[in-house]
C-alpha cells in the first residue's frame, strides 16, 4: 500500500504518473487522503497541452511505485476521459462515487450520498505543504552522470587493383656451332674413304635454344577483415549545481537576559 509520506516525497522530486504499456500519463500535482483513514486514496494528474488541466487517478491496490513512478492500471486515454472533477482540496460522495464507478472500483468501506455536505470526502493534501511539522525543507542539485552509445565514425575494407612490375631472373641455354676436326686413325679410315674422291657437300645442324615463358596466375594469399575492440578510458565532466541554505534570523532581545 502506498504510504502518505512516500507520496509527498516522490511529489517533491516531481513524481509522474505512468500507465499499461509504460505511457507517461503526466506529474502529480495533488494527494488526496481519505478524511477518516488519512491514507492516500486519488492523485490528480496534471494533463492537456500545457499541463493545466488536473485529471483524478485512484491509487487502488495495483498501484505501485518504481522510482519516481507511480504506476497505475489504466492507459493514457482513460485517464484522460475520466470525469471532471474540479480540484478545489475536496470533493463530495457523489462526486467521488462517479469516480468510482467511471474506473470500475468499489468504494472503501462504501460511500454514503446522502451524508452532509463536508463529511466523507476525501481531502487534498499538496505535497510541497504535506504534513503537520514546521520542519524546513533544505534541497540541492546532484549531478547524475552517466554514459550513452553513440556512432562517432565507420570503418570499411576497400579492395583495389595496383599494377606492379616484377623482375625476374631465370638461366636458359642456346646451342652454338663449334667446328672440331679429328685425324684420319686407322679405325676411322675405312668410315673417311667410303664417299667419292673429290666431291662437294653440305652437313647441316638445327640449333636450339631456351627462352622464358612467362604465365600469369590468380592465387588467393590472406584473409583481411575489421574487429573492434573496446578501449576503456576516463571523461572528466564539469558542471554546476545549486544548493539550498538555510539561516536562523534571531530577532528580539533574547540575549540581554544572559548578562
């Protein structure tokens, strides 16, 4: 169940009211109490286009609270078509009853219409004047920091053709003519006096030689992709904050009496 001294301070920290689905509905602007059990019983929210119109939300058991949220069971457009009930720090029964009935929720101990005017209402109770102590409320500004992804650059792979000139040495041979002349020996005589006395003739020799032959072939060599890793490192932020003080002013002529 949702206490009265929560609901002031979540008031003071500017509370909203969020709806199913997580629909901000809009911020609290008062708490009304029931005048017999004092516990929170309605809010009333602060809607429309400048948020001047106040809308009345019951705090029924499916109220809960997260934070700075007071989550209730109903979205946005119930909210906004409940009736209008002008929040003038307390409203009647009836006025009460139609709430109840508009939200589909059964009175807390019942609801009497025919009580006078001024009996069984419930009673608004702003949280910035919540409470019964002459206590001074001292607030200040703390800085909150925190982090967010963000895209701050790209990184592609590219793949482009360069033209290079590769030099290459390889050893090839050639064949050369060489004359070689040998002397008649008896075991070449026979073989040297076997053709005509004096004749003429031709002997020819096919030479050969090596040259390079150069063929061109695609090989895949590496695999290349981009990875990123996270570097861990430090922001300093700078900002400025404003804090409450608070001062005694004594008036009066309470130290003569200490002479």
């Amino acid at each position: 169940m949702l206490t009265f001294e929560q609901l002031r301070a979540m008031m003071e920290a500017g509370a909203t009211v969020v709806g199913t689905g997580g629909d901000r509905i809009g911020q609290v602007a008062d708490i009304y109490v029931d005048d017999q059990t004092r516990e929170p019983s309605w809010v009333t929210v602060r809607m429309g286009l400048f948020g001047t119109a106040e809308t009345f939300v019951p705090l029924t058991g499916e109220a809960t609270v997260q934070g700075e949220e007071i989550h209730v069971p109903y979205d946005r457009d119930t909210v906004k078509d409940a009736p209008r009930v002008e929040p003038e720090g307390q409203f009647s029964p009836q006025e009460e009853m139609e709430l109840y009935r508009y939200y589909g929720l059964e009175p807390v101990g019942g609801v009497d219409t025919n009580v006078p005017s001024g009996a069984g209402m419930d009673t608004a109770v702003p949280g910035a004047q919540a409470g019964t102590d002459d206590a001074m409320t001292r607030s200040e500004e703390q800085v909150h920091v925190h982090t967010q992804r963000e895209e701050v650059g790209r990184a592609r792979l590219r793949k482009y053709v360069v033209t290079e000139h590769v030099t290459k040495t390889v050893p090839v041979s050639h064949e050369e003519v060489r004359v070689e002349r040998e002397p008649i020996t008896e075991e070449s005589r026979d073989e040297a006096l076997s053709g005509p006395e004096i004749s003429e003739a031709e002997h020819e020799v096919t030479l050969h030689a090596e040259r390079p032959v150069v063929e061109k072939e695609t090989v895949p060599v590496e695999r290349v992709r981009l990875e990123t890793e996270t570097v861990d490192d430090q922001a300093t932020v700078d900002e400025t904050v404003r804090k409450e003080e608070i001062e005694t002013d004594m008036s009066g002529e309470q130290g003569e009496d200490e002479r």
